[in-house]
C-alpha cells in the first residue's frame, strides 16, 4: 500500500496542520523521550511544501538524525529556505528533476561528513559518529531511483571503497524500493 507524505506524516503527527504548532505543548513524541541515538527516516516526496511539517516532527521528536529522500531539491533552493533550527543539513541534490536526499544532524552531536564515499551513482550523504567506549557509527541516507539497476552493485563499490567499514555499525535510512533475494 502506498502512502502519500502527508498520510504518513498524519500518523506520527495525529494534528498536524499549520494551526497547530509546538508553542501549545511543547512536548515530545512519546516514542523519544528515552535517552540514546534516534534517528528517523521520511521519502517526503518534495521538502518545500512540507517544510513546516518537517519543522514540527523535528522539534517534537528531537531526533540525533533526520534523514529525507526525495527531497526534490537542487542548487537553486538556499539552506535558509529547508533550515531546520539545532540541525545541520548535509544535501545531496540531484540538481534535476526529482530524487535527493539530506541528512539533518542535531548540532549536540559530533559528526564527520564522509566525502570519500561519495559516488556519482548513489544519492547518499554518509556520516559517521563516535561514541565514547563505542565502535564508530557510519549513518547513510540513500535513495534509489526506480530506474537504477545497478545499486547493489554501486553499494557494494562503496562498501569496499571505505577503509574502516568493517570495524564501522553501518546503519542505512533509505529508501531503497528494491527486493534482496
């Protein structure tokens, strides 16, 4: 079954709406009031129009990392216009119709960009997070076009492309659309 962004949303929000905002109860999502890392991924299926929704499902539940696919964003949209306040954003726009992806990261946690997994074949922004007394944490936010054929395969490049990925806890927020036999 397919779902739009705003029925989805409607589910983690019950009264989403501009009319109602976090200034009447300031209070979290009940599902992220316990202490640790939480992290949520949305397909928003076009950021701008539903920025303000993002804005409430962000201060409601103060994830470490919201990652978006199908952003739809490109080079002629400025950071001010999908800031999202206590985040850094890390933007991987296709800069043509459709797709890309973000990664917005609360600014309490210490992060590094991982460029060197870039690939021109992959929508993904890659992060990696350390811990104390913990094995180092590599986040990826990845889309896959429907039309991509080959990404297992450009996955797979990336994987073995990355020095420090076996001593890594890899966690993907994607969507991915794909069937793994």
């Amino acid at each position: 079954m397919h779902h739009t962004s705003e029925e989805t949303l409607q589910g983690l929000l019950p009264t989403v709406g501009l009319e109602n905002t976090l200034d009447s109860t300031g209070e979290l999502l009940p599902a992220f009031t316990s202490k640790g890392l939480h992290c949520l991924h949305l397909n928003v299926h076009c950021l701008l129009p539903k920025i303000d929704e993002i804005l409430v499902l962000a201060n409601k539940s103060n994830a470490s990392i919201l990652c978006l696919t199908e952003t739809w964003l490109d080079s002629s949209i400025r950071e001010a216009e999908v800031e999202i306040e206590n985040d850094i954003i890390i933007r991987k726009d296709r800069n043509r119709q459709r797709g890309g992806v973000c990664a917005c990261v609360r600014v309490d946690i210490g992060f590094n960009v991982r460029t060197d997994l870039s690939n021109d074949n992959l929508e993904a922004v890659w992060i990696s997070i350390l811990f104390l007394k913990s094995k180092p944490n590599l986040f990826g936010a990845l889309y896959r076009p429907p039309s991509q054929r080959n990404f297992v395969e450009t996955l797979e490049n990336v994987y073995a492309s990355c020095q420090d990925f076996l001593s890594c806890k890899v966690i993907l927020l994607s969507d991915a659309d794909i069937n793994i036999e």
